[in-house]
C-alpha cells in the first residue's frame, strides 16, 4: 500500500512516541525514528513491528549535535512532517539537574528547527505540556491561561521551546507548528505490547500502581489527602496515550492540508475531566480485580492542587476527542506491566 508520507519522529522509542510511531504506521505513514536510547530500549522497535507489521527506519543518534539531524534528512529528504517527542521529563530530576535538562530538552529543539529552515520542512508537532500553566486561575484551563512562571526546570524547558517555536515561525513564513500541552497521559497500547519503561523507581503514579501490584514495589503512596479536592487527594486530567497518540496525527494532518487558522496552534490535550488519585486507585482496582496495597503520605514538594483541561479548542477547532475511557486507561496500563514482565522472563 502506498505511504502517506514520511514522518520524522524524535523519541520515537519511549513511551508517547513509540506508540504514536504505530498509530502513524497503521494510519499509513513511514515512520523514521531519532533515539538516543537514554531512556528508551531498542526491542521497542520490534514491538512496533510485532503490532503494525513494519519496523521503522531506526537511527541512534544524538540531537544535541546538529549534523545527526542533518545526516537523517539529508537521507530521507522526503520527510514531510516531525513529531519531537525527545526530551527528559522528570521534574523532580530537573530540579537537581537543570543545566542537564536546559541543554537536553533545548539544544536539540534549536537543532530541529535549524534543520527544518534549511531543508524546507514545513510541519512541526512539540510535545508541550500542562506543566506551562502552573497551577491555574481558574478550571478548567483554556490555552488562554497565563503561561506561569515554571515551577521547575523541566516545565521551564516546555516555556522556552514553545517561544522557540512560535519565534522561529515568525520569522520563517515557509514553517508551520502545533504545540500539544499534554495533561497526564497513562495507560498503554491496546494491544497489551507496547507501553511505559520507567527506568529506576518511577516518578510517576501509574507505572508505580502497576509496579505495585505487580509486587515489585512494596506499597504506594498517597502524596497527601488534605488537599483542598472532594476526597482531599490531588486532582488531574488523565488521558489514554492511544487518544493522545491519535491527537498527534490531527495535528499533523491539520497542518499538511493547510487546515490551520494560524502558522502557530497550541491545544489542550486531555480528557476534560479531573480525577483524584484515589480515584485512579479505585478504577484500578475495579477493572482490574487487583487489591492496590497503598498509604496515605505526606504531600510531595512541587506538586500543583488540581489541574484539568478545557478541551473546547482541540474538539471543534482541531476536531479531536478523547474517546478512551479512565477504566480502559488503568487496565491497558496493568495489561502491559504484566505482559512486560513475562517477556523479560522469556528473553
Ligand atoms: C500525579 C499525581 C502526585 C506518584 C506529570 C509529569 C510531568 C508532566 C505532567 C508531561 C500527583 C500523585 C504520584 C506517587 C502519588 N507530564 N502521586 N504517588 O506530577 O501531574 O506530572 O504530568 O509533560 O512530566 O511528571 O504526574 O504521575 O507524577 O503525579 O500520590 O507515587 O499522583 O502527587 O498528585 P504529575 P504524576
């Protein structure tokens, strides 16, 4: 069957983007992949191959330099689009390293666009997230809100490409861009093979459910329960990363048939609905059957009360909806903490 085209995606092999390369397969695009593996593992692509038939066009290289984004296109010199999902996301992390997460999540923004300008690609999608708008004014939050002073390094590195982004637009008619502000994406492929890695002790609450349940972790945390929230845990717009995936075809899409109203777009992505932790605990529980050993804990330093998304812009603007449910979420993401598990048993 004929390709729709070739797509350059960054990060390819972690979690969003290994799951957006096979959504972009299976909707009929080439998929070319930048990985530097430092929180990625290469069997990823396999698994790619396992559910869409197709290994992607694989390179290891290193964004910070320019010439490995210069050697990837001057190879594919068809590449209409680029999905940059290559970045470190660990905010805890980046507030111990912040020179480390400047130069990894900007250097190789900078490079992309540099990359883009010379070869004449023209449609660019930035994982952006939620992280820019701090803890909102008022919810649900539009893409109006005031961008906030950044709570941490990581979220500031979000700030600054979006601005990147937006300036290199300006300045250079033949680029068009979408940031998507994620929310907080969980969950895995619907076919139970492909998913979270979190490397070390995860940061974040679905993979420590799941680790949890799955008896590699002895119990989970609560950060708090006397928050200002109806059941006093933290609240957040969780959305399936298949819908989130999907979200990222849109937008490419919108920008190759020209459909944008701007050169530059931002959307909300998420749900539209907020959820407590310890109502992720109980669809957990509920769809999956497993009793979650976990404790109410002190609250954790930087964590924002309630955040979720008004997602009026991305549905009628974009023409994207979320359609997976909060059980579907918590489920994939149990489907693949156990698959996962298996195939280290067997290989
Ligand atoms: C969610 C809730 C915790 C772990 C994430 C990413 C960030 C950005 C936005 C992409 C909070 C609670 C967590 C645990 C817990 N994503 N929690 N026990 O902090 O909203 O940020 O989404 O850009 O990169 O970090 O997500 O999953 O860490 O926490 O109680 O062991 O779960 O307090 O309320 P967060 P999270």
């Amino acid at each position: 069957m004929s390709s729709k085209g070739k797509i350059l995606v960054t990060g390819g092999t972690g979690y969003i983007g290994s799951i957006t390369s096979a959504e972009l397969i299976e909707q009929g695009y080439e998929v070319v992949i930048i990985d530097n593996l430092s929180n990625s593992e290469k069997d990823t692509l396999d698994r790619i191959q396992d559910i869409t038939g197709i290994l992607p066009h694989f390179y290891e290289y290193d964004l910070q330099e320019q010439e490995s984004i210069e050697r990837v296109i001057t190879e594919h010199p068809d590449i209409l689009g680029i999905i940059h999902f290559a970045a470190a996301k660990a905010v805890g992390e980046s507030v111990e390293m912040p020179l480390h997460y400047y130069r990894n999540n900007i250097v190789p923004m900078i490079n992309i666009l540099e990359s883009m300008k010379i070869h004449n690609i023209s449609n660019f999608v930035f994982s952006s997230s939620c992280t820019v708008y701090g803890q909102p004014d008022e919810l649900p939050v539009t893409e109006l809100a005031p961008v906030k002073p950044a709570e941490s390094p990581y979220g500031y590195t979000k700030q600054v490409n979006e601005n990147l982004l937006k300036d290199t637009i300006q300045a250079n008619k033949g680029i068009k861009g979408i940031a998507l502000r994620y929310f907080n994406p969980i969950g895995a492929h619907l076919s139970g093979n492909l998913g979270e890695l979190p490397l070390g002790v995860p940061d974040n609450l679905m993979p420590y459910i799941t680790q949890t349940a799955i008896g590699i972790r002895e119990e989970l945390k609560v950060f708090g329960d006397d928050y200002n929230t109806p059941d006093g845990s933290c609240i957040r717009d969780y959305i399936h990363v298949v819908d989130l995936a999907r979200a990222h075809v849109v937008a490419l899409e919108r920008m190759m048939q020209n459909k944008g109203k701007a050169d530059y777009e931002v959307f909300n992505i998420g749900t539209g609905n907020g959820v407590s932790v310890l109502e992720i605990i109980d669809s957990f529980e509920k769809a999956t059957g497993v009793k979650l050993n976990y404790k109410i804990a002190d609250r954790r330093a930087g964590d924002i009360e309630q955040i979720w998304a008004n997602t009026d812009f991305a549905n009628n603007e974009l023409g994207w909806k979320a359609s997976l449910t909060l059980d579907q979420m918590t489920k994939s993401a149990w489907e693949w903490e156990k698959n996962y598990r298996e195939s280290l048993k067997t290989n």
